[in-house]
C-alpha cells in the first residue's frame, strides 16, 4: 500500500524546472515572483506547493501550464520546452471558471471538442464517464448556476479531467469551500488520482490539505519566490486529513513554514 | 400568471377610465383632449381606409433596416475597441463622443448630404444606434472576468476560437442590453427623422402625427402615439423579453 516516490531515475520525468526566474512589470511595480527555481516532477506523482501568497505558486503553475513563460530558466514537460498551453496540460482554478453560458455537459465538452480527432459521440461518451466519475451525471443538464460550489468544483474536476492530460494543474481549487465538501473532494481526487495515474501539480496554502494529498510537499517562501524546503510524505492511501499520522506531518511542516515566513518579516 | 395579467389589466383599463372622467369634466376643450372612443374610431378609421396599416410598414421596415445595419457595423467595431488599445483610443473615442449627441443633431447633415431620402433617414437611424452600440458591446466585452479566457486558453482554444465560443457568449448579456438600447436610440432616431425628412418615398407613422398636429386632429395625434408606444412595447415582449429570460436561466439571474 505504501508508496514513497522520489524524484529519482527510477521514474520517468514528466516536468523538469531548470531555474527558472520570473518577473513582473507594472507601471509602478517590479516584482520577482520566482527566484532560480528548480524542480523535477516525476510521472504520476502528486505533488502539493504550499506557501504563503505572494510566494510564486501561481506563476509556477501558469508557466507549467504554458499560460506564461519564464523570464529566466528553461520548463520542460516530458522533454520538450513548453512553449503554450496544451491539452496534456490542463489548469484547474480555484474559483469555478465554469462558463455560465453552457450546461455542466456542455462545460465538460468544452475541452473534449478542441481535443483533434475525437468524434462528437466519442466526445459525448468521455463527458458523460467524467461526470459520472465524480457523481454529476444526473446534473448534466442542468445550469451551472443551480449547482453548489463543491459541485462547481466537480464539474470543474471532470472538465479537466475529459481531454485526459496527462498533467493536472490545480490552483487552490478548493479554496473557496467549506470543511465537510473539502474533505468529500480529497477522498474524490484520491480516488481519481489512483485510478488514472495522473501527474498532479497542487498549489496551496493549507499544509494539512497538502499532507493528505501529495506524496511530495514544497515549501515555497515569497518575496521573491523561492523553493525552501521539500518533504516526502509516505503515508498509505487513501489518507485521512483527520488521522493523526498526518497531524504529525503537518504539525512538522507548519512549525518549519511559520520559522522561516516569521523571520522574513522579522529580518 | 393570470393574476399578473389581471392585475395589468385592471391598470389600463381604470387609467382609460380616468381619462373619460376627465374627459366628462369638460375642463378642456373636447379639441384638446378627445374622449378615448373618438381616439379608438380614428384608429378604426385609420385602419380601415389603410393609412395606418401603410405607415406603421413603411416606418417599421425603415426602422429595421436601420437597426439592422447599426447591428451589422457597431457589434465587430465594439469588438474591435475591446481588443486593442489602439482601436480603443481612436474609434472608441470617437464613439463616446458621438453617443451623446442627440440624433436630431444628425438631420440637418442627413438633408444637406442626401437630400429628401430615403438614404438620409437610414442615415440618421443608423447614426442614431451605432455609437451606444459600440460602447455597449466595448463594456460587455470588458467586463467578461479574464479567468474564463484562461480557462479556454489552457484548453486550447485560442484566437477565433476564443472569441467565438467564450469571449461572445459570455459578453452575450451585456451585448443583448446593449442592443436593447439600441433599438430604443434607433426608435428615437428614426421619429426625429420622420419629422423633417418629408419624402414621398413613404408616408411614417411620425408623418401620420406630424399631419394630426396641422390638422388640429387631436385623436389623430394621440393614436398614432398609442400606435408608437405599442410598436415599442410589441418589440420588447416579443424579441428581447424572451432572450432576455433565456438568459436570465442560464445565468441564475433570473427575477422571479
């Protein structure tokens, strides 16, 4: 049951981040949002960036995304230079970024229709699988205003789960929900992520979401963006984000991000 | 649903009913105020003899044709000023400046340039919608929260595509009001027109009211108005009022 993944050769690289630096420009800005920042991602591995706003977590994730290109440094996915979005690499956002304008089928095809040489029945088929992967079927119809935010959350899950990426991007995307939707999500992603051996990029700011879900945590601290420090979490699946096993985790890692958050400030 | 209607009914039915009270009173003259049966036998009147038939078809054709052509021109340069700065700093300028001149202002240049015509009425119309179109679908555009093009984006939608199946629909509320203004500016537009541009190309419902005045036909005037409101009123409820509740639906805006 246990399963403990390094970044080691034994696994083939999915991502590779090779310093990479990025700045932003505003007119009366100019800000480093990542710092010389290098990462290898290993294929089917679940891996959570924690830190405080402002730390670059984002930006990580839109690069990896091809949303943005780095200033500095190379982002690779399966050994080729990432130059664009793609649909092996798909976001999920921490707001539903569903469109209002279609239905919840219609939103899980959105993505499945840019996917070239699919049929419409296929694209129907992998919709309905998708939505019944994470319990919406029956919603499929419906408008996306009349479902719940976890619900949203879901549909949103399933849209970027239909073109089948082998890479997904999630940006807090249960930030906006309550405790008990929370914790039915990580039991649902768990269960997907075990399922169709995805390689998972979660960005966070909740340490003890990150514990329960990735097998490797990075601590980032901001200002600029910097990567200090990274744990492996070899804990069984599926995990309990109440087991004590994982308090442990996530007590050691919170002491470790407040030491040096705090002397940030501080210094 | 039957209640509603009741209840808008009893409303115009006790409004009529004041007006004949007034009317009773006898403190205008019957010249000024006509009793709502002399109004209702010009309209029949008018109706029967066909000029009423003939003016609403000759002012709704011009009407649409008009409309149609702001729509045609204002919706992609809208689009335009939404997606480029440089497109933003000079039509759209332009637009803001011209939207609020009122679209009589247009007549005097419509005469001098195509003279009585057709094609100066259509240019006055045109004139009078365009520019609040533009500004409305430039706004519509604009207010799309930017995460449903990133969503599209890490799709891979991108250019046409982008625009066609996120930036469109989702600016689809705000171009539906914005058309709405529209018609009502095209309205406006298109009775100043009538007024001044006498043509024998075709006799306006604005026509129609122009001649009640110099006859001193008082039910003339105040049916041919009835007629106008009506029009406005039928174009509402049956082309915006049921997109406008589509949406609402789609939405979850929707005003119970």
């Amino acid at each position: 049951m246990e399963r403990l993944v390094s970044s080691t050769d034994a696994v083939p690289t999915k991502l590779v981040l090779e310093h990479v630096s990025k700045w932003f420009r505003t007119s009366s800005l100019h800000v480093q949002a990542l710092d010389d920042v290098t990462l290898r991602i290993a294929d089917g591995e679940f891996v959570c960036l924690v830190g405080p706003s402002g730390c670059g977590k984002s930006t990580l994730l839109n690069l990896i995304a091809g949303l943005d290109r780095p200033d500095r440094g190379t982002v690779q996915g399966d050994g080729q230079t990432i130059s664009g979005p793609g649909p092996h690499r798909l976001m999920m956002f921490q707001e539903a970024a569903l469109f209002p304008w279609l239905t919840v089928l219609g939103n899980v095809l959105f993505g499945l229709k840019l996917v070239k040489g699919l049929r419409a029945s296929e694209c129907r088929e992998k919709a309905e699988y998708f939505l019944e992967l994470v319990g919406l079927k029956r919603f499929m119809h419906s408008n996306v205003h009349e479902l719940s935010g976890g619900m949203r959350q879901r549909v949103a899950l399933a849209r970027s789960l239909a073109p089948n990426p082998s890479v997904l991007l999630m940006d807090e995307p249960f930030g906006a929900l309550d405790a008990l939707t929370r914790e039915q999500l990580y039991g649902d992603i768990q269960r997907i992520w075990s399922q169709h051996r995805k390689t998972i990029v979660f960005v966070t700011h909740n340490v003890r979401e990150a514990v329960c879900l990735g097998d490797r945590v990075i601590l980032f601290s901001p200002n600029p963006g910097r990567i200090r420090e990274e744990f492996s979490i070899p804990l069984p699946r599926p995990r309990d984000i109440n087991s004590v096993d994982l308090a442990r985790y996530s007590t050691e890692i919170t002491r470790v991000l407040k030491s040096y958050v705090h002397s940030e400030v501080a210094g | 649903m039957i209640a509603r209607w009741a209840v808008a009914s009893l409303f115009f039915v006790c409004l009529i009913g004041i007006w004949q009270l007034v009317f009773n009173t006898q403190i205008w003259s019957p010249l000024l105020l006509p009793s709502p049966s002399s109004v209702m036998l010009y309209l029949w009147s008018a109706v029967e003899d066909g000029t009423l038939w003939e003016a609403t078809l000759v002012t709704v054709r011009r009407l649409l044709l008009g409309y149609g052509l702001g729509i045609l021109i204002g919706l992609p340069l809208g689009l335009l000023t939404a997606s480029f700065r440089w497109s933003q700093d000079t039509i759209g300028v332009l637009a803001l400046g011209l939207q609020t001149l009122p679209s009589v202002c247009w007549v005097p240049l419509a005469l001098l340039w195509f003279g009585q015509t057709e094609a100066a009425m259509l240019f006055v119309v045109v004139m009078g919608t365009l520019w609040s179109l533009i500004i409305a679908t430039d706004t519509g555009v604009r207010t799309i929260p930017p995460i449903y093009s990133r969503a599209a984006r890490s799709m891979g939608s991108s250019g046409f595509h982008t625009w066609t199946h996120v930036k469109l629909p989702a600016a689809l509320p705000f171009l539906l009001s914005g058309m709405k203004q529209g018609w009502a500016f095209a309205w406006r537009s298109l009775m100043a027109a009538e007024i001044y541009v006498t043509i024998l190309t075709g006799f306006g419902l604005r026509h129609l009211l122009h001649y009640g005045r110099e006859l001193n036909a008082m039910d003339q005037v105040i049916g041919v108005m009835l007629v106008i409101v009506l029009i406005g009123l039928a174009v509402d409820k049956t082309l915006f009022a049921p997109v406008e509740r589509l949406l609402h639906r789609r939405w979850g805006t929707a005003r119970q």
